[in-house]
C-alpha cells in the first residue's frame, strides 16, 4: 500500500495543457476552477498522487 497519499497543505502540480500550468495547495473544503471543470479538493485527499 503506498504511502504517498494526498493531503491537506501538500502542493499539487495541475498539468491542463502545454500552457496551463498551476501549482496549487490543497485545502480541505477548497476547489480549483479552470473552464474545463471544477476539481473539488475533497475529492482528492486521500488519493495517490498521478490518479
């Protein structure tokens, strides 16, 4: 089982497109909007990183 979850406070690096780049906190309750869709950060605490 791999311990390399995410968590609240750990930094993600969201790959959009060749341009669109952001290094973001993650933050319990937060979301992150582009015009593609909203990632709720609810929804990946507790992920591995590259799912």
């Amino acid at each position: 089982m791999s311990t390399d979850l995410i968590k609240e406070n750990d930094l993600i690096f969201l790959i959009l497109d060749h341009r669109r780049r952001w290094l973001i906190p993650v933050k319990s309750g937060g979301s992150f909007h582009t015009h593609k869709g909203i990632i709720e950060f609810n929804d990946i605490i507790g992920q591995n990183y590259g799912t």
